[in-house]
C-alpha cells in the first residue's frame, strides 16, 4: 500500500534531527522539529511537511459492541488515516488493553471516518460497557505468527482446548474451579454440609487449602502444614502441593485417581 501523503505505514516512528525517537504511537510532529526516519521520503512527501505517523489511533467516542467470531463492527475514527481494506487489525478497550479482539478491515471511509472492521477473531474478555477502543494495525511478524501456531498446539495437547472456539480459556482458574469442586464434594460427602453457603466462603486455593487441611487433621490427627512428609497411603509421596493432598485424599478415601477419573463424585452412584 502506497501512503497517502502526509501518512507513513506501520511500523514508523517520530524522531527528532539527533535521532530522539518522540512517538511510534498516531501523533503530529513538529516540522521544524522532525524528518522521516527512512533516507529517502516517498514521491510527494517533502521531509519539510507535516507527517502523521501510525500504528495506533483510537475511536471518538465511547461504543458499546458485542464482538463476536467471524461478526463485523464499526467505529467512528479520524479521517484520512491511511487504512485499506483487507488490513488485520485489533481492537483494545482504552486502559484496559487485556480486553481486545481482532479482525480484518472490510471498508474505511477516509471523508468521515467511518472504520468497519470484520472477520472478527480472538475476542478476549468483557464487553458490557460503552468504552473508547484504541485501534492498531497489526504489522506481520513471522516468529509471532509461529509462536502463536505453538501456543495452538500446546493447548490442544496439553488441555484439549482450541484457542480460536475458546480464547478466553485460562487453564490456572479452570483448575482452581475443578479442585474447588472436589472439595465440595469431599465436605459434602463427609460430613453432610455445602461449604459454598460458609459466610466466609472464598474461591481461594488459601481457603481450600485450608479446608482439606482441616479434614487431614480431623481424620488423622496431623497437621499438614508441619508435617510434609505424612501420606494416608503409607508411601513415600511428599506432600508439598495442595493437588498431592487432595489426590493422596481420594485415594485413600475412595480408592479413585483423580488424573484417571476427574469426573468422580462420592455423592453420587453414576462414576
């Protein structure tokens, strides 16, 4: 894509004569201040004039959008920016850049700047509020492009989840949830009480921990945080994780390996 004038393509940046980078955000620069970082300017652009420098620009006014895969939104931005169509691009709510979503440029209307963005991807996080979305090209990098194709694997083998159906997967809280269930069920069975209705109730590996620690030294008549090398079992498995008690414990229990059977729940006959 050819800039129009007065634009440079991603990436650029603003520098000044001794070379000082200002900006490689969507900025003015200063003329007397400021050449193109490149030898030698594009047919049309004297290094004297203005230059607008991009890589990221944000919407005028806050929007409230629902992405969703393969959908299409539209923003209002400055005019004359330098997008095509077919661009890839990603949209980040201002501040909060963890909540984004990607997608192609459809059409951008540079008279009033109107920006329609499509084949939406990898939409990640909330979207309930009407927000300003900062919006960036996405310049091409062959190792990103790799890296991501590995991170697509690795969670395909190691969690059976693709990315692209699921981009909000976090493997650290859907544990957290799955031992917080056993617990549950654990205390359930036990002692015939829901520990969810517990005033002081908490989705804490701390306050789970200290459940199942509770149950060692009720049944066992030991406490696990001084004594690591107690094991229900009888064998020489160290007990240094929060996991390890709980498996240790259901294995004594109910003579079931949770890495063989996650499904299991002792309140139940259908395991």
């Amino acid at each position: 894509m050819q800039p129009d004038l007065n634009y440079c393509v991603v990436p650029a940046k603003c520098v000044t004569n001794n070379g000082r980078i200002i900006s490689t955000d969507l900025v003015y620069c200063n003329e007397n201040e400021v050449h193109h970082e490149h030898p030698h300017p594009p047919p049309g652009n004297p290094p004297s004039s203005i230059e607008k420098f991009i890589t990221k620009t944000k919407t005028i006014k806050p929007y409230k959008v629902v992405p969703t895969k393969n959908g299409t939104v539209g923003f209002l931005v400055e005019t004359n920016l330098p997008f095509s169509q077919g661009q890839p691009i990603s949209c980040s709510i201002l501040d909060n850049e963890s909540n984004f979503f990607n997608g192609i440029v459809f059409d951008y209307d540079k008279e009033i700047g109107f920006l329609s963005i499509g084949s939406i991807e990898n939409v990640t996080g909330n979207f309930n509020n009407s927000v300003v979305y900062n919006i960036s090209l996405i310049s091409f990098d062959p190792e990103v492009v790799k890296l991501k194709e590995r991170m697509d694997l690795l969670y395909q083998y190691l969690f059976q989840i693709d990315l692209k159906t699921v981009p909000n997967y976090n493997p650290i809280s859907e544990q957290l949830q799955f031992f917080e269930k056993k617990v549950y069920y654990l205390i359930l069975y036990l002692f015939d009480y829901d520990v969810r209705l517990k005033p002081n109730y908490q989705l804490t590996e701390e306050y789970l921990s200290t459940q199942l620690t509770n149950i060692y030294t009720d049944f066992f008549d030991v406490d696990l945080t001084m004594c690591l090398c107690f094991n229900p079992n009888g064998t020489e498995y160290i007990m240094n994780s929060f996991k390890k008690r709980l498996y240790q414990l259901y294995l004594y229990l109910f003579s079931i390996n949770l890495e063989q059977s996650p499904w299991f729940n002792p309140n139940t006959i259908n395991n």
